[in-house]
C-alpha cells in the first residue's frame, strides 16, 4: 500500500524565513502533485513534477523531485503571511489515477 | 476560467438518512472523482469514475456509497443510510484523460454533517 508522509506536520516561521516541507512515499511513482488548502476551502493545485529532477518554481515556492529517494520538497523562501495555508503533497501510481495524499503541512506566517 | 462546482455547500442529515451530494465537472473532462477530508486530517479518496462506471473505489467505498452520471453534466454522490463517521468535507474532482500527469481539479467542496 502507498504510504505518503510529510514533515514536518506544522511549521510557524517568521516572515522573511526560509523553510522546506518534505513529502516522502513509499512506493515508486514518478508523478507528484502539490496542493494548497486555505482553512475551509477547496485544495488549489500549485505544481506538478512529472519525472526525476523535475523542478518548478512559482513566486516564493519551489517544488522538487527525486523519484529515486521518494522525495519531493516544497522550498519556500522569504515567507509572507500570504504563504500561511495547509499543503499537501499527492502521488499517484502508474496504473491508477487516483491520487494518495500526504498527511499535510500546515504552515503559519508571522510577523 | 472552467471550475468544478459542488451543491450544497453544506448538508445536515440525520443518521440513517440518505443524502446525495452534487457536482459538476468541468465540460471537457472525462474523469471524475470523489474524495472525502474529515476534519484536520488528510484528503482520502473515495472512488473514480469513467464512461458511466467506476474505474476505481477504495475500502471506505462501501455498499452504503453510490455514483451517477444522472445527464451530461451532473456527477453524484449517494450514500444510502448515513452514519455520524460520514460527517466530512466531500470534494469532487475531474480531469481530461485520467492518465497521470494530469492535476486533478477540485470543486469547492460539500461539508456534510451526520447528527
């Protein structure tokens, strides 16, 4: 059974900071999605890593992955309160479409 | 811009009613999807659906749990008899071809409350 893990489970930074959230699986897989989750809302797709060493970035996020360590990371730099939402991490497997989530960071901005 | 929407935004019931839970895809999408999120925890799927079957369900998919394509553009949810454990946030999901590396796009979603 895929296992999908993230750390670390909450995170509160101080605006400016640098951080990484680690989404970990356990199965092989070379498709990882990331999502944001404002309290309340709908998930929001933010990226999609579709092979080894697939990189994107968009504002103050970076997404990476290493299908070889089941690694993904979330990178975010000089954090803004914007930024404070819960994150999750998915993954599917080749011969499915359903998507596995990861236990979720949430992440809180502050002054 | 093209979005999933989901009605009712939000649903009371008592246990043991039957309550269905509606969603529209977006027009050009094949696959769609239901997931459930209890309160602080992570999103769970629930079944996939595809050409007027299902494609895939979890365990959580129970007897209790059904799926229609009513018409063109309506995809539901039914559970049958509900229980205080089905109290969640329910949200629908489409994409175009169902093969990864396709993001899935989510409604808005419907939080069902069991009392």
């Amino acid at each position: 059974e895929l296992k999908v893990e993230q750390n670390p489970l909450f995170l509160s930074m101080q605006e400016g900071k640098n951080y990484t959230i680690y989404c970990n699986y356990s199965t092989t897989s070379d498709r990882l999605y990331w999502y944001r989750q404002d309290p309340g809302k709908s998930l929001e797709s933010l990226f999609v890593l579709l092979s080894n060493g697939a990189v994107k970035q968009e504002g103050r996020l970076m997404a990476s992955l290493d299908t070889k360590a089941r690694l993904s990371t979330l990178h975010i730099t000089a954090a803004v309160h914007d930024l404070s939402a819960t994150y999750f991490c998915a993954v599917d497997l080749f011969n499915t479409d359903k998507l596995i989530f990861g236990t979720g960071t949430r992440l809180q901005v502050f002054p | 811009e093209p979005e999933v929407t989901q009605t009712p935004s939000h649903q009371v019931t008592q246990m043991g009613q039957e309550v269905i839970l509606r969603c529209v895809p977006i027009s050009n999408h094949l696959y769609f999807y239901w997931y459930r999120q209890i309160l602080g925890q992570k999103v769970e799927f629930l079944v996939s659906f595809y050409n007027n079957e299902i494609s895939e369900k979890s365990e959580i998919f129970d007897d209790q749990f059904s799926v229609e394509r009513p018409d063109g553009s309506n995809f539901t949810l039914k559970i049958r008899s509900t229980k205080l454990e089905d109290s969640a946030m329910y949200f629908c999901a489409s994409n175009q071809d169902g093969q990864g590396g396709n993001e899935q796009y989510f409604g808005p979603g419907t939080r069902l409350t069991v009392t």
